[in-house]
C-alpha cells in the first residue's frame, strides 16, 4: 500500500520550511560589529629602559574608564521623548439669488419674483499626542577611537525566554570628557546615538516576515 501526499501538503510543508526561516535574528539599525577585541600591543623596536608605554597607558590616579579599542563602558539608557501636534481648519461660504418676473408672453405678471439661498460652513480639528519612554543599561564595547579621542561604542545585550529571544542594541560615539565616576555615561550625551529594542518572538516575526511567505499564505493561510 503505497501512501501519497496532496498538493497542499506538499504546500504546508514548504510553508513550514518558510516560517522556519522567517525566526532569524532582526536587522538593526545600530552601526556593526556590535564588539571589538583589543589590538594586541606593538612589539618595541627600542627598549628605553622605562616603565612609560604610551600603546598601555593608564592614569595611575584616576578610575577605569574606557579609552581604547576593545574596552567596555556602561550606557545608561534614559530615554523620554514626547510630541504634541494638533490642527485645525474651517471654511464658511454664503450666497443669494433674487430675481423678478414683470411680463410672461406680453402680458404683465405682476408679484412674480425667485428667491434663493444657499450656507456652507465646513470645520475640521484634528490632535496627536505620541510619548516613547526607555530605560535601561547595557555594557557597549569601544569599537574604534577617532583622531579628536572620542569613542566609537556599540554593544548587544540578549535575553532568551522560552518563545523568543529579546534584543538591546545601541551604538553612538561618546566624549570621555562625559564619562563619569564608575566608568558609565548617560545615553542623553551620546552623539549619533541609535537604541532599538526588538525580538524574534512570534509578534516580531510576523512583522519581519519575507513578501515570499506573505504571497504563500494568501493562497493557503496556515
């Protein structure tokens, strides 16, 4: 006894293999890589006999606070951001016509007149209101120093939970004349800054699915 399979379930099950795919990590709008591993130290040519490395200098008489490529900083993530937009419009018209009869066929009508009136007034309001609030900390590494000392940061934080897996990304450029005591800046004084939160959980896939697997499930929705 031989056992087939239908075309829609060979359909189902190319949906299937779909969906799988679809459960990827999501694109990020935060600069990559997201790490970067310190540069090993040049090897010196000449040996002055001092203890003086300007590759591995760090202030004797000052806390640790990230200066070079591959070393971590704590962003405080305090985001509140709020806009108000509203608007309104209003139009009014107003006309009239009269008009008299005096002779109908050479003979004479009298009191025979037309009168007419006509009001349009139009208005329109309209209110938005949209708040985005988020806070948080994540450790981001130094990824590049540019020529003015300012620091290139960027970092990932993961969170899996049992149906997905949550992610925190930021990137942005840092002045350490901003990084205070315990080697953290707040996310307020990062320049370029970009902070996304998302996750590949059922929610978030159904967002990011492929135009492919939308066309597929039109015709067979699962």
């Amino acid at each position: 006894m031989q056992t087939f399979l239908y075309p829609r379930t060979w359909l189902i099950l190319g949906l299937l293999l779909l969906g799988s795919g679809c459960a990827v990590t999501p694109k990020t709008i935060t600069q990559v890589p997201n790490t970067a591993r310190p540069a090993a130290p040049s090897q010196a040519v000449y040996n002055s006999g001092g203890i003086y490395s300007p590759a591995t200098y760090r202030p004797l008489l000052e806390d640790k606070r990230a200066r070079l490529v591959g070393d971590t900083i704590v962003i405080n993530i305090t985001e509140n951001t709020s806009a108000t937009k509203s608007g309104s419009n209003s139009a009014s018209k107003s006309g009239a016509v009269n008009a008299g009869i005096t002779g109908l066929f050479g003979h004479n009508v009298p009191k025979a007149s037309f009168n007419a009136a006509s009001d349009n007034a139009y208005d329109d309001a309209a209110a938005s209101n949209s708040r985005n609030v988020f806070t948080g900390t994540i450790s981001a590494t130094v990824t590049e120093v540019l020529p003015n000392g300012h620091l290139v940061v960027s970092g990932e934080k993961q969170v899996a939970f049992d149906r997905g897996t949550e992610f925190v990304r930021f990137s942005g450029v840092v002045d350490p004349m901003y990084v205070a005591a315990g080697n953290s800046v707040p996310s307020s004084r990062v320049a370029d800054a970009r902070i996304e939160y998302r996750t590949n959980s059922n929610l978030d896939t159904a967002q990011v699915m492929s135009i492919l697997t939308r066309f597929f499930l039109s015709f067979a929705p699962l």
